[in-house]
C-alpha cells in the first residue's frame, strides 16, 4: 500500500473514525511525524471511557511508513494492541524489524495473546501480515467484544520465555 501525504492523511483520519465509531475515544488530532531519514510514524490510543480509568480497555494503533518515492510512502511496519483491563487480558497483530523477525521466528508478522494481562504462556504466536489498520481494529474490536476466553491455546506458538 503506497500513499501520498493527503492519502495518508485521510488514511490516519479514518482509522481514527473507525475506532470512534467503535465506542473507544481518540485524540481530535492525529500528527505523523517525520525523522530525518523520511519515515513517518503515528500513534492513535483510543480509550473507552470508563469512571475508573486504570480499569478502561484500551486500544493502540501505531504505524511506521517508509519512503518510497518523491511524496510517497509504504506501510513499513504495525502495532496493533488491544488492551482489556476490565476483563484482564491483552491481544495484539505486530509487524515491525522484519528481517530480524523472520530469522528468529520464521515469521515476519507475530501475534500476542494474553488470557491473563501480564502472564502470556507464549511471547510470540504465528502471525499473518494484516492489509491495513482497518483490519487490525477489525480483529481487536472482534477480541474485545468476545464473551469468555481469546482462544490462546489454539494458536500456533513460535517462541516461549
């Protein structure tokens, strides 16, 4: 996926949209910012409002985009994390230092799974690469709102503490 500033703009917007229409709240501005090599990186950290917020689940959006061309840039790597306080446990799709990733895990896409916040039984789970961050809301949000445990043990555990 290739995007010009304005495309990644409205790409940053509506993730921001997807995940308020989802109940969480999110910050009303979303900067990217650039290091100096060009990479642009944004974090969107939405929350569910909550009277109790160290009890309120949490949901984290962050990308890191690469350049590619003059004003273009690549998804490069993801982190998409869910965590649910209420109910004491965490699920996240993760893409980042790839190369590495692939020689230590297989894999360059992992994911996480806690049934017990803090008390993963694995540190990294088989993985596949998500298209966009509306998949990954699509698969936090499916977490979140899922009755009973995540289904942990059914995952496929490529490396353990």
């Amino acid at each position: 996926m290739i995007r010009d500033a304005r495309g990644l703009d409205l790409y940053i917007r509506g993730l921001a949209k997807d995940m308020s229409t989802r109940g969480f709240d999110v910050p009303a501005a979303i900067p990217a910012e650039a290091d100096l090599a060009g990479y642009l990186a944004f974090t969107i950290v939405g929350h569910i409002p909550d009277p109790d917020a160290s009890l309120a689940a949490e949901m984290r959006i962050a990308e890191i985009w690469r350049p590619v061309l003059s004003d273009r840039w690549e998804r490069a790597e993801y982190a998409y994390d869910l965590i649910d306080r209420p109910l004491g446990r965490r699920r996240a799709y993760h893409l980042h230092d790839a190369d590495a990733a692939r020689a230590v895990l297989g894999v360059a896409a992992h994911e996480h799974c806690e049934e017990i916040l803090g008390a993963p039984t694995c540190d990294h789970y088989r993985g596949l690469e998500l298209g966009d961050g509306h998949q990954g809301i699509d698969l936090l949000d499916a977490a979140w709102v899922r009755p009973g445990n995540l289904g942990c043990a059914a995952m496929v555990c490529l490396q353990r503490s």
